[in-house]
C-alpha cells in the first residue's frame, strides 16, 4: 500500500516541535471535568507495550510507508497511555496532514479515530466524538478495537442523556464480549433508559442468553410502572426465565425494598397557625390519592403544635412505616434523622435550608420550587434553538439567586461558553430602562442623536433599532411584572424582525387574571400539567376549584403535591431501582436522582385571554 512520502528528518523534526510547543503551553482545564473520570479506559493493545513513545518515534525516523504510521501510532498511543495527550495530539496533527486516509489501511484509519476521540473526550466535546466514532459502528461493528470504540461512544451518550443510545452500545459490547463488563458497570447504563423500545439490538437469533435476560429486565420494570401492584409478579417470572442471570442483584435489591410494608402513612403537616392554609390543601391532596390506594391509611400530624423529638415514639405509637413531610424548611431543621428508624422510607416535601447531619437510606427530598422551572426552561429554550436569551429579573437577592439559576443550567447545555444578557428593575420605570437598554435601543437613539448631531442642518430620518443577536427572553418575576415588562419587549422590538419568545415561570398563571387584552399574549411558561387544559382528570381539578372556592392555583398546586407525594411513597422502591423510570403525576413527570425527586413540568401558552397547553 502506498502513503505520502514524507522525509523522515523533517516529519520527526515537526512532532519533536509539536510536542515541545505541547511542553510549553499545556492544555487549560476545562469547565466541567470529563465523564466517569475516575474509570480507566480499555487499554488499547500494543505489539511491545514495554517501550517508550521515543523509541516509537525513533524507529518511524527509520520506517517508511504502512510501517512509518504504525510506529507513530503506537508512540500516539503510549503518550496517551502514560496521560500525555497534547503530545499525542501533536503526532495525530501530523498524520492527518501528511497520511490522507484514503493511503492507510482500514486498521489504521480506525485507531486513528479512535485515538482522536479519546483526546477530544478529555475535553469533554463528546458530539465529536460521536462523529469520529459512528462510522466504526454505523453498518457494523469495527472488528479493529470494538470494545474501546463501544466504551467511548457509551461515555459521549451518557454525557449528553442519550440513555437509549447509550443502553443500545452497552449491550452490543455485552454481546461482542460477555465479561468485559460487570453486571453493575452494565446496569450503570440500563437503569437510564427511558423508553426501551428506542433501543436498537441486534437479531434474536444473535443474542446471547444474558443479553436477552438483561433486555427481558428491562422490559418487565417498565411494564411494572404502568401495574405498580404487579411488581412482585413481574420479578418472580423474570428470576423463574433466568434463574443463573447477573442481574439478579438487582431485582433481589428491588424484592427487599418492596418486601417493607407501606400501608401506614403518617404525615407532618402545619394544620393550625400561620401556614393552615397551605397544609391543609396538601391534605386536599394527600386524601384525593387515597382514593387511588384504597390500600393505604394516612394519619396527619400537626406540625404547629408538635414536638419533634417525639418524632420516633408517634412513629411507634401509630405503627408508620412511612414518613411524609414536614412541609416547612424550619421544622425539618428540627428532625434528628439518627433517632430514626434506619430503614424508615421518609420523603420530605420540602428541601433543607443547609446541610443535613444525617441522612437515612431511603429518606427522599420532594419540593415545589422555582428553582426546577428555570433549570428545565433554561433547557427547553436551548432545545428550541436559543443561543443568546435576555433574562429580566427583579433588583433583590431572590431575583440575582434564580438569575444564577439560570446560568447555571444553561452554561450546562452547552460544552463550551453560550452568552445570555441580564435586566433587572426595582421600580416600573427601571423595567422600561432595563428594556430599552438590553435591547439596544438606548445605544442606538445615541448613535442615532449623534449622527443627526453631525449632521447638521441635513434632515436624517432614523429609527432606533434593537439587538439582533437577542433571541428570546426569559421573565424571572411574577405575573404582576410580566403584565409590565411583555408590553415594554412588544414596543421594543423593531417592526422588521419576529417577535422575540417570551418564557416564564408557573407564577405567571393564576387563577383570576384580570388581563387587558394582550397583556401576556404568547407568553409560554412551565406549570404542574393538572393546572393546564386538557388534562386527564381536568373535570376533578374544577370540581375541587368549586368546592374550595377561597382557593387560588397556589393552593391548587400544593394540592397536586399532596396527591403526589402519596403516590411517591408506594413508586419508590421501582423509581431509586430504575431512575430512568418516572411516574405520571399531577405536578409533572416524577423521576429520582440522587434521593431528589425531579418534577418534569409542562409547557402552557397565553392566547389572548385564554391558556393553552403547549
């Protein structure tokens, strides 16, 4: 096989320079470090591993040809093995300049991709390395380094949520090579997926035995989020099928967690004093679910007139093996987890204030709070397209900390630095001037008073024009801000271009709006999908609305809480088990992560005077 021809002294003296420049200026950190840093990855196999990433380079000095670019490989490989990356990037510059791939063999062309993608996971630009990688995969699996090339592209999907994608490369290597991975390395993966029927597997006719037990599992979880009391049935059929298969770790785990009974609920909720109101419609909520669970009994507690060190004895007293609440941040301040039961299923229905001293296994956190709003809008907008979003927020420490919220979450969106523009306002004419000044409208009347300045007696007819790059906004305030601030946007934006997207926050929806007409008109915002049309059990919210006609969706949406945290106490053994599993709730979609629950809210649209799902 023929390659370019390169002379040998130069090449070697242009890596030799690369790698000094690699010396001199080493690589800056990057922002977020890299998945699963800490396991090491499959080792790529070399000829004579002993040697040194020189001595490969001397003998290329020497080779020429196929024989040149397997020896600068190798020492590609070696600065790679020994952590040196930027020395290696440097040799894999220079075979890519002077070894076209259409002159190396199909096995060099592979480990060349594959040694790019490593170095380019280290930076965490894990797209890339999908489109390094996809083409030793896309028809069928490279018979050159399958389990590095498998390995790697389940690390990209991973890091970027792609479950089903990841699920379907963990098994593919499972089934090229059954003891590369332990069953909890496989599982790691497996338990993400969200909607298995994504998955991509190969022909039954080609799939070993524990690679459709591991398939088996995973369709029988799922099929038990739908028949949560058939569970146990689903287990002892799946361990009956495959009685010798890995994962049994798992459904033993799952068998031990449901095995604790969880028919006595006792619940802490503030039923007197200041904060009646809102306890007394989480129980609204609490009893709506017991009639989903005619199973359960729940026994309510009065936290205004409650001694918390007594905690343990009434948990005895009243025979509990579930804990819910409290609802308030200070009482769950004064809880000593460690007078508790160990393996006391407690979900709280709220978040702690600091750090907890203790923590017990299976203790759960379920909050209604902004924060989750503007960590999914802040994804939803960078899904939709946005690159640059305007955020408005009131001049005070809640309006900077859920400002901060936001960039968080969209920094994470994106693997390198995504600008975004910030107003904030104290007063309605300080919402008019952060408007006018994000927007550019106040540069541009300068620019424009300016010229017509130099210009002198020359009529210069100019109208002011607002940013370009601006392309949506999002409101960190309630409705009472958003009535001022959507009009300020409308009267801003110059006559030639779209109408900027408005998001916001479930504040934004209340349940008497007294709007003029187009006050929020195409404003989106994010709320617990029973408070939007064309809910399946739409007709039970308004009965409830006409029953407690004090109430506003505030109160409504406490009593979604309620409803759900009792169906939560009975989903979680299946949900900490599974984390890509999620439970259908009235505040959202409920998943698990890290003993928080996550509420995936819905979108809802002003039109006019009326809301609309999205």
């Amino acid at each position: 096989m023929s390659v370019a021809i390169v002379p040998k002294k130069l090449l070697l003296c242009m890596i030799i320079l690369g790698l000094t420049a690699c010396a001199s200026s080493p690589r800056s950190d990057t922002s977020s470090p890299p998945v699963n840093q800490q396991e090491q990855l499959v080792d790529v196999p070399s000829p004579q591993r002993s040697r040194t990433a020189h001595e490969w380079l001397n003998d290329a000095e020497q080779l020429s040809g196929s024989a040149q670019v397997d020896a600068l490989l190798q020492a590609a490989v070696t600065f790679q093995r020994a952590e040196q990356w930027q020395q290696s990037a440097a040799i894999l510059g220079q075979l890519e300049r002077y070894f076209p791939a259409t002159r190396l063999t199909l096995e060099q062309q592979h480990l060349l991709a594959l040694l790019e993608a490593r170095f380019a996971a280290q930076d965490n630009r894990w797209p890339y390395v999908q489109r390094l990688l996809n083409p030793l995969v896309e028809n069928q699996l490279t018979p050159y380094f399958p389990q590095q090339t498998l390995e790697l592209l389940i690390r990209a999907a991973s890091a970027q949520g792609q479950w089903e994608l990841a699920a379907t490369y963990q098994l593919a290597w499972l089934n090229d090579a059954p003891e590369a991975r332990t069953p909890e390395q496989i599982w790691d993966v497996l338990k993400m997926v969200r909607n298995p029927s994504e998955l991509s597997l190969p022909p039954v006719s080609l799939r070993t035995r524990e690679l459709a037990g591991w398939v088996s599992l995973l369709t029988q979880m799922h099929r038990a989020r739908h028949q949560p009391a058939q569970l146990t049935d689903f287990i002892s059929r799946w361990q009956h099928d495959f009685p010798q298969h890995p994962a049994h770790f798992v459904t033993n785990e799952l068998l031990a967690l449901t095995a604790q009974p969880r028919q006595r609920v006792l619940v802490l909720l503030p039923l007197t004093g200041q904060y009646a109101e809102q306890g007394l419609a989480v129980q609204d909520g609490l009893v709506k679910g017991l009639s989903k669970l005619p199973q359960v009994q729940a026994m309510f507690v009065d936290t205004n007139q409650f001694d918390f060190a007594t905690l343990p004895e009434v948990l005895q007293q009243r025979q509990a093996d579930v804990l819910i609440g409290p609802l308030l941040k200070p009482n769950l301040a004064q809880i000593d987890a460690s007078q508790l039961p160990p393996e006391l299923p407690w979900l709280t229905l709220n978040e702690p204030s600091g750090e907890l001293q203790t923590v017990l296994p299976h203790q759960h956190f379920f909050a209604l709070d902004t924060e989750t709003e503007i960590r999914q809008a802040a994804a939803f907008m960078a899904e939709q397209g946005h690159r640059h979003p305007l955020i408005f927020a009131p001049a005070s420490n809640r309006g900077q900390q859920l400002t901060n919220v936001f960039q968080q979450a969209w920094q994470a969106q994106f693997a390198d630095h995504s600008s975004f523009s910030v107003g904030v306002y104290g007063t309605t004419e300080e919402m008019k001037t952060a408007v006018q000044e994000q927007l550019g409208i106040t540069d541009s009347e300068t620019r424009i008073y300016q010229v017509k300045i130099a210009a002198g007696k020359i009529i210069v007819d100019a109208v002011a024009r607002s940013r370009a790059d601006i392309d949506a906004v999002y409101l960190v305030g309630g409705i009472e801000q958003t009535r001022l601030l959507k009009p300020f946007i409308d009267v801003n934006i110059s006559a030639f271009m779209n109408p900027l997207p408005v998001y916001a926050n479930s504040s934004n929806h209340i349940l008497q709006n007294n709007l003029s007409e187009n006050d929020l008109d195409d404003v989106r915002f994010t709320d617990a999908p029973w408070l939007l049309p064309g809910h399946s059990e739409r007709a039970e919210f308004e009965q409830l609305l006409t029953l407690r006609n004090h109430w506003n969706y505030n109160s409504a949406r406490l009593a979604a809480f309620g409803h759900d945290a009792l169906l939560l106490s009975q989903y979680l053994p299946l949900l900490q088990t599974m984390p890509g599993l999620s439970a259908p709730g009235l505040t959202g979609q409920l998943t698990v992560q890290q003993q928080q629950i996550v509420r995936q809210l819905q979108w809802g649209r002003y039109q006019g005077h009326e809301v609309v799902s999205r």
